[in-house]
C-alpha cells in the first residue's frame, strides 16, 4: 500500500490480471494531475513517480513472463496507457515510449540479448528510434561499435537500454539498417528536450549520444524498422510461444501513440466537465455553464468524438493481434495492407480526438483555454505539438496506403 496524493493505492505485489493493472493506472490520475507543473518544468515524470510506475508494474506490461514480465496483451497495454495519459499526457507519452518496447525486446532480440537485457526480474526499458541517425560497425572481434545521436528518444530518461536504428559496416562498407540495442551505461542522455518543446513537455523525448560504445553481435538486427513490407525477424515467437512476439513493427508503433492521444482527449474533457461545473455563462442572468443548451452541446459532440476513437484504438490493438495469431500460421508473413489498414485508421482516431481537444480549448474560454498555465492550454499544446510527428501525417499515408492497394510500389518510408 502506497499513499499518492491523498489516496492510497494498493500495488505492492504484480498485477494479478490485466484489468487490475488498468485500474492501478487509473488510481494514480490525482497523483499525475497535481505534478502536471512540474512534470513539464522537469521535462520528464519524477523519480518518485517512476519508482511508484515500477512497483505497479507497468515497465513489465509487455516483457516476457520467462524474464519476470506480465506478458500481457496490446490492447491491456493501450487502455493502460490511456489511463496514465489522462492524468498526465506528457507523463503518459514518456511511459508508453519507454515501455512498449518490451514487445520488440521480446520479439526481435535472441534468448541471450533477452536474458541479459531484461534480466530475472523484468528490469526493462527503452526508447526506440527507427530513422538510422548512426552507425554500427563491425569489429574485427565481433562486437559492435555504435555511434550516433538520435533526436526524440522518447522515454529515454529513466530507460535501462535504447534500441537505435544504424547503417551498418562491415569491412569498411555500408551494408545495409539494422537495429541496435544499447544499454544505458553505453549512452549519453542530452539536457535538449524541455526548453524547445512547445507541447508533450514531459515526454523526456532527449536525444541520446552514443560514442564507440561496442556492444555484442547478438544486440545488432538487421532489416529496417519502418518498412510495411518485408521486416524483421521475429525469434521472440520461438522463444516464448506467444505470438504478439511474432508482431509486424509497422502494426503496432501507431497504437502507442494513439493511446496517449486518446488519452489526452479524455483529460481535456474532465478539465471541460470542471469548467463547465464552475464557471457561468455571460449576460446580465449567467447561469452554471452546463445548464446552457450551447455548453452541453459542445460536451456531447467531444465526448462521442473521443469515444469513438478509444473504439478504434481498441478495436485495431485486437486486430493487430489477431494479425500476430494469423502470421505464426502463414510463417511469419503479414500482408502489407493488413498492416497499413491498422495506420488508416487509427489515423482517424487521432483526428477524431484532435477534433474534440480543438473544441473544448475554443470553447473555454480565453480564462481557462487562453491562460499560460491552464490545464485546458496544457492539453492543446500537447495534442497539437503530438500531431506533428511525421507518422501522423494522415493525408500523406492515406496517398501511400492507395499506392498499395493498387500494386503502385508505394515509396519507402526511411
């Protein structure tokens, strides 16, 4: 039992179900929105709140039951994630992007990299960057040597280990991307991210510095990571018998993103739900906002729009896995539509909740949406800077998303 903003929350022991883990994310909602301030002050969440994100187990949501993880599945992992978001989305953003990795630890790494990456006890973190911002080469006693500084590492401040894509060498030649996994003690962690983020402020998405760090041939896949067709191998599949470690990156990357967003959509409502509940309408009778036809018409509009997307979130996370069941059948293969389509939508649920987030700021009022300070400011500038992220770019998928459907060799996307 551990008191958090005068409440106490019971996660002294692993969460037992997933739905008790979901619950426990939901009880730290009063915790995250009191450290809201000091969340984007600091850049990241603070150390109190990560050990108290340890100890409810949400780092081991993903990781692999033979290394101490909960093993549990995406969509549990998402609508957890949406219930730390809504407390705090820049908190949110920071935990998702750390601990949504445990699926690609766990699926694309071999036994030893796992074993010695996560451990007995599901000690695992880390920030992933798919765009090669550096280079792994091959050394003449088979280790690697990475170096680099790869921007927008998010999640990176209290992660254990960075997986990075490189350009590999090998005998003084490129020789094609791959993926390397780096343990904190090989990387530097840049001071970069707070001061030049307009939104998602405590996200800790820092750029990390890697200089010569040489790490074994097992921490070095090859292919790349954001490409629909083809990809990487996927011995996490053999390993443990699950087949979400058998998953296609490219279906799964959008899902953690969404699931902050959706998240931040639900808080702007609760923050809109306050101001309606204690602000008044203009004019010489002002009554309780949520008394006026106008104001209720302006909460019912975004609360469908944010159900909506919470749907489509939940219902593309069961269909990426069932694409996961579906390819251990086929021998690994994932249709590349079947994997966009999954983009495609929750494309769609991220307009939906920026749609709503938009109308509750413009409808608050400039004393509550106009005010430095303001939650309701907080979570506009933290949808919007969110929605500048290059795989969010709707319009442009939905052209490569044609390409493929019409056998057009849609381009490449790094």
């Amino acid at each position: 039992m551990t008191a958090v903003a005068n409440h106490t929350v019971e996660h002294s022991s692993p969460a037992s179900s997933p739905e008790v883990l979901i619950e426990r994310a939901r009880s730290f909602r009063d915790h995250l929105l009191a450290e809201q301030d000091s969340t984007d002050a600091r850049g990241t969440y603070s150390p109190e709140t990560h050990e108290l994100f340890k100890e409810a187990g949400f780092y081991r949501t993903l990781l692999p039951q033979r290394f101490g993880g909960l093993e549990y599945d995406v969509t549990s992992f998402v609508r957890m994630i949406i219930e730390i978001a809504r407390g705090c989305p820049g908190s949110g953003w920071c935990l998702c992007l750390a601990s949504g990795h445990g699926l690609q630890i766990g699926g694309l790494f071999d036994e030893k990299a796992q074993a010695e990456a996560i451990g007995p006890g599901g000690d695992f973190a880390a920030p992933m960057r798919g765009v090669p911002m550096g280079t792994a080469t091959l050394q003449d006693d088979g280790r690697w040597s990475v170096d680099g500084t790869w921007d927008y590492c998010s999640g990176s401040p209290y992660s254990t280990h960075a997986i990075l894509a490189v350009r590999l060498i090998e005998g003084g030649e490129k020789t094609g991307q791959g993926l390397a996994l780096v343990p904190r003690n090989g990387w530097i962690l840049q001071d970069d991210w707070k001061e030049r983020a307009f939104g998602m402020r405590g996200s800790g998405s820092n750029s990390i510095t890697v200089t010569g760090t040489a790490v074994p041939e097992e921490n070095v896949v090859r292919g790349s990571l954001l490409q629909f067709r083809g990809g990487l191998k996927t011995p996490g599949y053999e390993l443990h018998g699950n087949p979400m470690y058998a998953g296609h990156p490219m279906g799964y990357l959008q899902l953690e993103i969404t699931s902050v967003l959706v998240g931040c959509a639900w808080a702007a409502l609760d923050e809109y739900e306050r101001i309606l509940r204690t602000k008044k309408t203009m004019g010489p009778n002002p009554l309780p906002r949520f008394t006026s036809p106008d104001f209720q018409r302006y909460w019912g509009v975004a609360a469908g729009k944010i159900r909506a997307a919470e749907d489509i979130l939940v219902k593309m996370s069961q269909h990426y896995s069932e694409l996961c069941a579906s390819s251990v059948q086929d021998g690994g293969e994932f249709e590349p539509e079947d994997l966009m389509n999954i983009n495609a939508s929750t494309h769609h649920a991220v307009n939906l909740a920026w749609e709503a987030v938009e109308l509750l700021f413009r409808t608050s009022g400039t004393s509550e949406g106009g005010r430095n300070g303001s939650r309701m400011q907080r979570y506009y500038r933290d949808m919007s800077t969110a929605r500048t992220n290059v795989g969010l770019q709707w319009e442009t998928f939905a052209q490569m998303f044609a390409q493929e459907h019409f056998d057009l060799s849609p381009a490449p996307l790094a």
